[in-house]
C-alpha cells in the first residue's frame, strides 16, 4: 500500500514540477521562446497528464 502512495505523490510531484517548468516558460519574452524553440501556447491543450 506505502509502495502505490509513494508512487502517486511522486507523479503529483513531477506534474507540479512539469507546470511550475512550463508557467516559466511561457513568462519568458516570445522572441527567446522562439530561440529555444517553445512552442506557442496556442498548439499545447490544456490537459493534466498523470500516469493513473
């Protein structure tokens, strides 16, 4: 049981790493995201992707 805890609060902490990562992101200017290659906003659907 401790093992599927684990397991759960270690995706909920990437997925909260993922969208802290990516909210940085996008704050940064349009002409440095193009640089590094950060899609637009408008190609990326909004979806909360967990693996359970």
């Amino acid at each position: 049981m401790f093992k599927s805890l684990n397991r759960i609060r270690a995706a909920f902490a990437r997925a909260s790493k993922r969208r802290r990562t990516t909210r940085e992101l996008n704050r940064l200017p349009q002409e440095i995201q193009k640089d590094i290659g950060w899609p637009e906003r408008s190609n990326q659907p909004d979806e909360i992707r967990l693996p359970f």
